[in-house]
C-alpha cells in the first residue's frame, strides 16, 4: 500500500513506541511505567494492522450491497408494472387514490431505507471496530496520567516530612524529569495512533472520537510539563544559589 507523504506512517509509530520501550527500560528497569509502555506497544502494532486492513474496501459487502440495491429497485419497478394504472385512476374515488398513494410512498420509504441500510453496513463495521480500539487508547492513557500523579517535583525542596500514607519518592531531580518526560511521549504517541484511524476511515463519528483522545492526551501532556518546567526552574534556582552563596536569605 503507498502512503502520502503527508500521512502518517503506521510502522514509524510502532518503531518510535519500541524505542521509548528501550529507552525506559535502560532507565527505569522493572518499573511500571515500563509495563505501560509495553502495553502501548503492542496496542501500536495492533493499531498498525488494524489500520492497515481498515483502509482496504470490503469487496464482499459492497458485491453484497449492490446486489440487494438493484434487487430492490428491480422489485420496485416490477411490482409498478404489474399494476393497471389506467383503470385505477379510471375507477378509485379521491379517496381510496390518496390511500393507495400514501401506501406506495410508505412501501418506497421502507424500500430505499432498507437499501440504505445495506449500503452503509461497511462504514458501520469498520466505525465499531474503530470506536472499540480507540476506547483501548483513551485507557491507555488515563492509566499513564496515574502514574504521574504522584510525581511531585516540588519534593525534591526536602520541604516537610512525608506521613506513613505519603508514597515512596526515591527519585533524584534528573530521573523524575525523564519520567515525566516518557510520561508525555507515550501521550503524544497514543494520539498518533488515534489519528491512524481518522486517516484511513473518512467517518465523522470516527474522526470526532480522534479529536477527544487528542484533547485528552493534550490536556494530561500539560500537566506533564508544568511538571517538568517546574522541576527546571528549581534547577535555574538551585545554580544561581551556588553560584553566589551570598544571595540566600538567612
């Protein structure tokens, strides 16, 4: 299959979730945030291939499709010539003709929804599956924004002493900074992902779902990083101090 080359590549995604794989297992060995991204991964190959086969037409359904549509129509007009026209409009009062086209209209309506409903089956096939793997990602990163949670730069002030329900922080200036750093990569990566779906699959059910994982994931990446500028300005804080010693108040 050719891509675009203003369509995001499927395989570069799932290289890029491998490589952060790596990189927090070299950093963070047996952690959790590791298991996480594993998770991510193999949701990223699975998005891949599902992506993959989503973009393809489904020949079957669209045979299926235009069969049941001509059959239809060709029942419809059928039926229409099995009827004397002449004499009915020669014999039906006023009355019983509004009847008898009131109930062909309604027989018509009945017809072509039917014929509508078989001709969308293959957008609605494909947008349920989508909207069940895009729920796995909108998952996937509310559990990432959990880990996070207690990763609270303004600790490393050594301000206050931590209570017996106070989590475990073991983590030095640099390390948290990483780890929130992974923390918003996996998120843009999981929007990456989503927007897989809204390039290959023109729906706008679809398309609206992507936007809410891309608000979603953007909305936790924010948090991610007021984190993170919060921890570099305690860094720029701390230099200056020991630059000069005389600058701290008593």
């Amino acid at each position: 299959m050719t891509h675009s080359p203003f369509m995001l590549d499927a395989a570069s995604i799932v290289a890029t979730v491998e490589k952060l794989e790596l990189r927090i297992g070299e950093r963070f060995p047996g952690s959790g945030l590791l298991k996480v991204c594993g998770e991510v991964g193999a949701t990223a190959r699975e998005t891949a291939t599902h992506a993959t086969e989503l973009s393809r037409p489904y020949y079957g359904l669209r045979i299926l499709a235009g069969v049941v549509a001509t059959a239809g129509i060709a029942a419809q007009i059928y039926a229409a010539t099995l009827v004397h026209w002449s004499e009915v409009f020669a014999r039906a009062d006023a009355v019983g003709l509004s009847q008898g086209l009131d109930a062909v209209v309604n027989l018509l309506l009945l017809s072509f929804a039917a014929i509508w409903f078989v001709l969308t089956l293959e957008t609605r096939l494909k947008r349920r599956r989508v909207l069940k793997d895009l729920y796995v990602l909108r998952s996937l990163a509310h559990v990432i924004d959990m880990h996070q949670l207690t990763k609270d730069p303004t600790i490393i002030l050594g301000g206050g002493a931590p209570t017996q329900s106070s989590p475990a922080r073991r983590m030095s200036e640099f390390e948290l900074s990483r780890y929130l750093d992974y923390c918003g990569e996996m998120l843009a990566l999981i929007a990456k992902l989503g927007a897989l779906y809204a390039a290959r699959v023109e729906d706008e059910v679809v398309i609206a779902s992507v936007n809410e994982i891309e608000e979603l994931t953007s909305d936790l990446g924010r948090k991610i990083w007021q984190k993170i500028m919060i921890i570099s300005r305690l860094d720029e804080s701390g230099q200056r101090s020991e630059s000069n010693p005389g600058s701290r108040q008593p």
